[in-house]
C-alpha cells in the first residue's frame, strides 16, 4: 500500500508540475509574440521595458527548474518556441527575433550545462544592440495581448458574479469588488483566489490603493481601509455622502469620491487623515453628473471621470473645472464604466455598451481600441494597471483579464 500511495504522489506531483510548466509556456509564447510587434515597431523607452518583463519571466522559469526532474523532461505536444530552451544560442535567438517564426517545434527541455549561455546575457545582449534607438515616441500594439485570464466566481458566492472594481496591491494581487455577492475578492497575479474580505460592510463599489499602500473600498456613505492581506484598519464616514461608488487618490494625497446618489464627485484636498472631519471645507465638487460612478487621476492630479447614464468621460484639473470632454472614434461611448490612466497619462476607458476598451492619450486624443468586441469574453466593467505596467480588465459575469498593451 505504501509503494502505490508513493506513486499517486509522485503522479500528482508530476501532473502539478506540467499544469505550470502549460501556464508558464503559454506566457512566455504570448511574450515572444509581443515582443516580435515591438522589436519593430517600439521606441527605445518601450524596448528596455520589455527587456525588464522579459528578464523577470526569465527569472522567474529558471527558479522555478529545481521542482523538475533532474534529468530530461519530455513535455508531449506541448509548442515551445526554442528560444526558451536552455542550452539556446545567441545566434539562434537572434534569429528568431530578427525573421518571423515559421513553427514553433515541441522541444525536449535539458538540465542546463555549464558550457551553455545564459538566457539573461542573451537578451541583455539582444536589447542593449537593438537599432530601434533612435525612435523617440511611444507606439502601441494595434490590439492587446492576453497574458492571463481567470474566472473571479468562488464557491462561497450566492449570486451571479458581477465585478464592479479592481485594483492592484504593491506585491501584485488583484483585488475585485464583486458587487452582487457584497464581498472584496483578492486574487494572485495567476489567478488563484486567496481570500475574501469586506463582507459585513453590506453593498460594496469602489476599491483603490491609497498612498501607504492600503485597500481603501467605498461603502454606502463610508470609506473602509483594509491592509494588503484584507485585514480592516479602519472606517471614515464621509459627510454628506449617501452613495459612494468610485475611489482613487492622488499623486499629493488628495482623495476622489463619485457619488451616484447626489451625483457630484468630491475632491478632498486634505488627504486621507482628514476623511473622519471633513465638513465641506476641504472639498471641490464637481457637479453637472446624472452617474458618477468611475473616478481617475494623472499624474498633475487632474480628475477623469465616466458617467454611465449621461454616456460620457470628461477631464477636469484638481480645481474641478472641465478641460475636455473624451469622444473615441467610430462611435459614441454607450454606458462608460471603468477608467484607469498610466504611467504615461494614457487614459483607458471600459465602453461597457459597446464592448470595447478605448484607449486615449494624455491630451485626450483617441488612440486606438485596446480591446474590440470579438476579443472580450463579456462586457468590460472596470480597468487598473499592474505594477508591470499590463491592463487589467474585469468582464461582466466575473472573468478577469490581463493584457500587454
């Protein structure tokens, strides 16, 4: 009996193994692909920002090698493409990246020997001769990539998942407001549902990271602050509010808040310390709202905002005045729910109606539609940006994507 339990337990630890290895090589197969499009289309900032993802997925494989069998290890059909392959060449990865890969071969992965080159040297070496040094503006992938997609639903929900928030912690969970089920959901970065907080609160919207690296999620009239593992800290009522939704901090500490109820977005200028005595005096409202639900801020602390019912996204700088009004290209925004803004001031909005994510520049110019309609498995309902630098997107019925963009 101890001889067959040993090799169950060597047969799930096999089968456990391969599960990775599929998910680590979809990953990498996904990152060749993309980095194929931006070898020829990239600037010299997006090139090096590559070369970071790239490193850290590299690392990430080779410290992942010890849980396989010492010796060879056939993979079945699974397509690898051969610049993983340990014992790789400079040349033959150079190759691949310079013409179109023709097929992707299924390869037998070796123990890495001594002689061979390391991958790290190699895409140093790749990266730092690239010749696209002499572009100097940002270019984008015509559509995004998916990198990860996992269902958010577990066990414990009573009702249709319905995800209304997301945003990401410093070690990279992605947290998920699901809004049906009145519970925050925290996921790992692959998808592995880790815990769930926030359920005594009642009716849940919004969720954002404050500036000491806490969750903040709305509630009702009220802004509850967990720590990163989902544990409560604690509670501040906002005066006035009735109907908090949206939530996002600023660069200097100020605090945003969209209330569907009274349908004003309130800047707090005095940080979050000040949330437990604010009587008005500290706030800029921004009125002339049917639905406020979705706040965002840039990095000049200027307000982004969508309006689900009035069927727009507007600008306004931290004093609440209206800069410019965002219009994507073929066709108006039909219900706008999530927005989120990158490092570069990129502001993305989830065109819940329409099917579609838009993505604008920090002038508020169209730039293209980062997700169509055939590309999203439902509706999206809210964005964030990693601490990669990917976008993460929430669908209607509780699937959570992660795309290059």
């Amino acid at each position: 009996m101890g001889g067959v339990h040993r090799q169950q337990s060597a047969v799930k630890q096999i089968d456990a193994q391969q599960d990775e290895a599929e998910l680590i090589l979809a990953s990498l197969q996904n990152t060749f692909v993309f980095t194929m499009e931006l070898l020829s289309r990239g600037s010299d900032n997006d090139i090096l920002l590559m070369k970071d993802r790239l490193t850290s997925q590299i690392q990430y494989v080779e410290a992942r090698r010890p849980l396989a069998k010492p010796d060879n290890i056939h993979v079945g059909e699974l397509h690898i493409p051969s610049f993983i392959a340990p014992d790789a060449t400079e040349d033959s990865i150079s190759n691949l990246f310079c013409t179109p890969p023709t097929h992707c071969d299924t390869t037998i992965v070796n123990a890495p020997s001594e002689e061979s080159s390391s991958n790290l040297d190699v895409f140093e070496s790749m990266f730092n001769d690239s010749p696209f040094k002499q572009q100097v503006v940002h270019n984008y992938l015509s559509q995004a990539l998916c990198i990860t997609q996992f269902d958010c639903e577990t066990k414990k929900d009573r009702h249709q998942t319905w995800p209304s928030a997301v945003t990401v912690t410093p070690r990279n969970d992605i947290v998920v407001v699901d809004e049906k089920n009145e519970v925050v959901k925290m996921f790992s970065e692959q998808g592995r549902f880790k815990k769930g907080f926030g359920a005594q609160l009642g009716k849940v919207v919004g969720v954002a990271m404050n500036l000491m690296g806490d969750i903040a999620v709305t509630s009702k009239d009220t802004v509850n602050i967990y720590n990163v593992n989902g544990k409560f800290k604690d509670s501040y009522r906002i005066y006035m509010a009735e109907k908090l939704a949206g939530i996002c901090f600023g660069c200097n500490g100020e605090v945003i808040l969209a209330d569907n109820s009274i349908q004003v977005v309130s800047i707090i200028h005095g940080g979050q310390e000040d949330l437990r005595y604010t009587n008005g005096d500290l706030k800029t409202i921004i009125g002339d709202f049917q639905e406020p639900k979705y706040v965002a801020v840039t990095s000049t602390g200027d307000v982004v905002i969508s309006d689900t019912k009035k069927h727009s996204v507007t600008h306004h700088n931290n004093f609440g005045v209206l800069q410019f009004t965002y219009r994507p290209d073929w066709e108006d925004f039909h219900f706008p729910r999530g927005i989120c803004v990158d490092k570069h001031d990129n502001v993305f909005v989830a065109d819940t109606g329409n099917m579609r994510v838009c993505m604008f520049d920090q002038h508020g110019m169209f730039v293209n539609n980062v997700l169509y309609p055939v590309m999203c498995p439902e509706k999206p309902t809210a964005l964030c940006i990693d601490n990669s630098g990917n976008l993460v997107v929430t669908f209607m019925y509780g699937e959570v994507g992660i795309y290059m963009y």
